[in-house]
C-alpha cells in the first residue's frame, strides 16, 4: 500500500493484490467491484473500500483523473450499498441467487483480506492468525510473510519478525524493504546480546 496506512514503529502494511490495478465497471455486482465475498463483513469491505480508493483517487492518477473521479464514486456507490443493512438485504435480494454464487476470492485472498481489515483496526491477534491461514493456502505469500513481520516487530518479537521478513525476501526476492528489514533486526539481535553479555572482570 505504500505510505498511506502506518502500524506501529512507523511500518507499513501491503495492500491485497487483488486490489491493485482492475478497472471497477458498471456491470459489475458491488461484491465484484469491491473484490469480496457476498458473506463479507462490514469491516471487510470497507477495508476493501479503503485499499481500493487509494489507488483511485485522482491526486494519484492525474493523467486519468476522468477515470479515478469515476472509479471512486463506483467504489462510494458500493459501499452505501453493502454497509447499511436495508439496503444491502433490498440489493442481495435483487441478486440471481446470492447463496449460489461463485466466491469471488480464492481461499488464500479471502484470510488475505481477512487480516488485512483486522491489522488496519488494530485487531493484531485476528490478524495474525488469518495471515497465516492465508500462508497455509499459499506459504509464498510475500505480503503476509511481510505483513506478519510488521505485527512482530511492533510487539517487540524481533527474532520472530527478522525471520518473516527473510521469508518474504526469500519467497520474492527484492520484495518492498524485507531484506533490509531482516538485515536491520539481525544487528540489532547481535547488538543486544553484546551489551547484556556480563564481562568477566580483570583480575590481579
């Protein structure tokens, strides 16, 4: 996601892929244009919302601003639609057969959204355990190796954040900032076990 959603010790957490780059259409349902399932909850899909808006929004699409302008009052129009709870149950009603209906995220892209809208309300322990429902369905999952490491080190896990973050370099290598990451935590393992090694004091 870049610099726009901070967690702790100032990191920074990444987006679905899923919410990156599709154009949202008219024909569209309002779960596919805000890439959920129509069993999502509230928080799910405003998160969803949240993501996608932030690569729409026309200060960061000057060139297609026409485009983002549109883009985000789809978005807008999805959200009004599914978060109020009349009108949701007037629009799934108004669906084919909603229950029948293929789910439009893999296994691995739901427990991704899933965690996601749990570590942007600050639901860590939720969020933990579905990033890694979502590294069971895919352990190449650069993001949540990412994404998990940045929930460790803000808890002072720093062994345990160092060694998701080499995940993430390993499994994608040159992915966001892991390597350095990893790199950084490692020295600061070595730095702290210099400093409470106790010394043997000099003897005459």
């Amino acid at each position: 996601m870049g610099k726009g959603v901070s967690v702790h010790a100032g990191r920074d957490i990444r987006v679905p892929a899923d919410a990156r780059g599709k154009t949202i259409a008219h024909g569209q349902t309002h779960y596919e244009r805000l890439q959920v399932a129509p069993d999502a909850c509230v928080e799910v899909i405003r998160a969803a919302a949240r993501a996608l808006l932030k690569r729409r929004h026309p200060d960061k699409n000057p060139a297609r601003r026409e485009w983002a302008e549109a883009q985000a009052r789809l978005i807008n129009e999805s959200v009004a639609a599914l978060c109020d709870p009349t009108a949701r149950d007037a629009y799934d009603a108004s669906l084919p057969d909603i229950s029948a209906a293929e789910p439009t995220l893999s296994r691995e892209e739901r427990f991704f959204h899933q965690a996601y809208a749990n570590h942007l309300q600050g639901r860590y322990g939720e969020a933990m355990r579905a990033y890694e429902q979502c590294l069971i369905s895919n352990p190449r999952n650069a993001a949540a190796h990412y994404n998990l490491g940045c929930i460790y080190e803000a808890q002072g896990n720093v062994r345990t954040a160092q060694h998701a973050y080499h995940a993430a370099q390993v499994v994608s290598p040159g992915y966001r900032d892991a390597a350095a990451r990893s790199a950084e935590l490692a020295r600061s393992r070595f730095a702290s076990r210099i400093v409470h090694t106790p010394l043997e004091t000099a003897r005459a």
